[in-house]
C-alpha cells in the first residue's frame, strides 16, 4: 500500500493530495482502500501535497483618458471610411509578456 502512494505521488509530483490518492488507489487495486488510512500513511511518512499560489484577483482601474462620446450610439453610415469602431484588448501569455489584440469595424459593412 506505502509503495503504491509513494509511486503515485512520484508519477504526478506530490501535486495529490489524500483524496486524490485514495480515488486514484481505488481504481487501479483490486481492493477498496480508506481515505483515512491513506492520511495516516502518508502523514507517517512525510507526503504532503504542493499547495499552489492563489491567484490575483482582479482590480478594475480608472481609465486614464476618456474620449467624447461623438458618434452618441448613430452606428449608421452613408459612406465607407465615414465612422470606425474599435476595440483593445491586451492578452498576458508567459510571465511578463503582452500581447495587444485591435479589431476595427467599418460603419458600412454589410451596406455596400
């Protein structure tokens, strides 16, 4: 029983924790196994699950610099180039890295 939790524990990088291990030990042994047994072994022998970092929670900002509503919600346009919206949308990937993503749209699609 010590080796299989030791096994398991190795195989996924003492990210389980006792209820994980317990649910992994009962599908792959032939017999049942209790979870309180698998707390007390591996509290007895040292293995303790990885505790990951909360993450942050979102705090909404003040916008540094407001434009003039000018189009005041007249989406419509006689003439192409005549209205544009547009949208910025900053994407994280990595650690520090940014990505910014703008999509454009012509008052006039779908009107020509």
């Amino acid at each position: 029983m010590l080796v299989e939790i030791k096994r398991l524990n190795e195989k996924v990088d003492g990210i389980y924790g006792y209820r994980r291990i317990t649910l992994n030990l009962n599908r792959t042994l032939s017999r049942p196994v209790n979870h309180k047994r698998v707390y007390r072994l591996m509290r007895i022998t040292g293995i303790q699950s990885v505790i990951r970092r909360k993450r942050k929670s979102y705090k909404a900002s003040t916008p540094q610099y407001v434009v003039e509503n000018v189009l005041n919600r007249d989406f419509h346009a006689e003439m192409p180039n005549e209205k544009w919206l547009t949208d910025v949308t900053e994407m994280k990937y990595g650690t520090i890295s940014k990505a910014y993503l703008s999509a454009i749209l012509d008052c006039t699609m779908g009107r020509l």
